[in-house]
C-alpha cells in the first residue's frame, strides 16, 4: 500500500468532484521500471506510474473509489471493444506487460493511502 498527502488547495465552500482515473499506457517496461508503483502529486491530482497486463488489441482503463475516507482505490482493468468488461476473454488472446500512468483526480485535501489493484474477470460456466 502507498501512502501520500495530497497537497491540494481548497477553493470556496463547493464540493470537490468525483475524482476519475485517466490511464495511459506508455510503452514496454524496462529493467528499471520494476517494483511498486511509483506516486506524485500536482495539486489535486495524483499520478500513478506501474505495470500492468494489456490485452493486445484492447485498452487499459481504471476506476477509483474514494468511498472509504483517507483511502484511494484505483482498480485497472482491460477491455476489447465491445465486449462487457466482466466477460471472460476469448480463446487465443493474449496480453502484454506495459508501463501505464494513471492521473486520477480531482481529489480533497490531506493524506490518503493507495491501494492500485486490478479487477478479475468471471470464470465461464
């Protein structure tokens, strides 16, 4: 779990917006892009940058859950077009590791903890 204190500035009494996650895969990891993800902080939002699986052909999305207080969740999951994202994947699919950056945001200040983890999808039956 990452820790971090958002440095935000709080303008007027209106509440903040429910944060999103925009993710965008960077490319393939290098050697040294091993080991946790790695966190910053530009106002009120928060960038995330780790690895994670890709479906060849699909994109890399994520949601965030802010519902427990001084928690961040950030949840990834792939896609191909079309399909519903709880759907098992198709034989012969396959997946890449790549390097992704997650800015997430807007967010409330003070201190939070980051939980980054990634959605599973349901067994066939």
């Amino acid at each position: 779990m990452l820790a971090l204190i958002a440095s935000a500035c709080a303008h007027g009494a209106s509440p903040m917006p429910v944060p999103e996650a925009r993710v965008r895969v960077l490319g393939q990891p290098r050697p040294a892009d091993a080991g946790s993800p790695v966190v910053s902080v530009e106002g009120a939002l928060v960038m995330i940058r780790g690895i994670a699986r890709q479906v060849e052909g699909g994109g890399l999305y994520g949601d965030v859950d802010v519902s427990d207080p001084g928690t961040l969740r950030l949840t990834l999951y792939d896609s191909l077009p079309g399909r519903p994202l709880d759907a098992p994947l198709p034989g012969g699919v396959r997946s890449r590791t790549v390097v992704y950056q997650a800015t997430v945001g807007p967010l409330a200040p003070g201190g939070y903890d980051i939980v980054v983890g990634r959605a599973t999808r349901r067994s066939p039956k």
